[in-house]
C-alpha cells in the first residue's frame, strides 16, 4: 500500500476506535471495552482528588467507570476533538491526545455538570487491528457548586 494512502487508513482506524470508545461509554456496554483495549493496557486517570488512580485491562476501567457514573440520571461522554500521529516508535504504533468533556445530569444534586479533560493515548496494531495500548487522562476543569480548572498536564512523549 502506498504512504499516503497506509497513513489515511491508519487514521480512520484509530479514530473509529476513539469514536467506539465513546460508543460504549455512552451506551454502558462495558463488555465491548474488551474490543477496544488490550488485556494489558494500564490506563492512569488524575482526577485532582488525590492521587493518580490506575487500573489494568478493560475489565478494571469498565468496573471503574461504571461506578462512577451510576449516581448520573443522563451521562454523555463526547470528543471535542483529537490529534492523531502516527508511526511512533515504528509502524505499529500511533499516539493522540483526545479532548473530550462529560456532560451529567446527577438527581441527587439536581443539577448539570460538565468535566473537561485529556487522554494521551498510546494505540498499538496487532493483527492489521488497532488497540488502545496505555491511556493517560487527566481533568482539565469541572464545573460543580464552582468551577474548578486545573493546569494542563505534561505528559513525556507527547509535543
């Protein structure tokens, strides 16, 4: 296959499984983030309430989100926008960072909210098929009672 058109391809891909990942989130199909991760990704979430918290494998991240977003009547996770680069450390490889926001309603609260955060993602293909390989994420800003904004992270490896 040509560059030009191996980059466009590899491209979609990855960002088709940015896109399933909101899929799921938003539709609680925790089962499918098996389709989306490898067994072995540590994803690593700074929350600013303490420390890092950090899980291995989809199995862990899905239990972890779905307690966490059970208090919400509506939950709507949406990509504001991505930047993709591909061939990281060989052809296999991708990495990206993912702007995205949460958009919740909470019933004991009785009111909105809204987190903004980043993932520095690392993406790896394994049989022609892209995967999430590690996710970094940290909050940018929620908005609660107040609205607290919390400075950009530097992440190693990401310009």
């Amino acid at each position: 296959m040509e560059p030009e058109l191996r980059e466009t391809v590899d491209y979609i891909a990855v960002r088709r499984l940015q896109d399933a990942y909101a899929d799921v989130v938003n539709r609680k199909a925790w089962g499918e983030l098996h389709e989306l991760f490898r067994p072995d990704a540590v994803i690593t979430l700074d929350l600013h309430r303490g420390d890092p918290l950090s899980f291995s494998g989809p199995g862990e991240i899905g239990d972890f989100i779905a307690r966490s977003i059970e208090r919400f009547e509506r939950f709507q996770f949406v990509v504001l926008g991505t930047s993709v680069e591909l061939q990281c450390d060989g052809p296999d490889r991708a990495k990206a960072r993912l702007y995205m926001c949460e958009l919740r309603q909470s019933a004991e609260e009785g009111r909105a909210s809204i987190a903004y955060g980043i993932y520095h993602d690392h993406y790896a293909r394994v049989d022609g098929r892209w995967w999430f390989a590690h996710r970094q994420y940290h909050s940018l800003a929620r908005t609660a009672s107040d609205l607290a904004v919390f400075p950009f992270p530097d992440v190693t490896g990401f310009s």
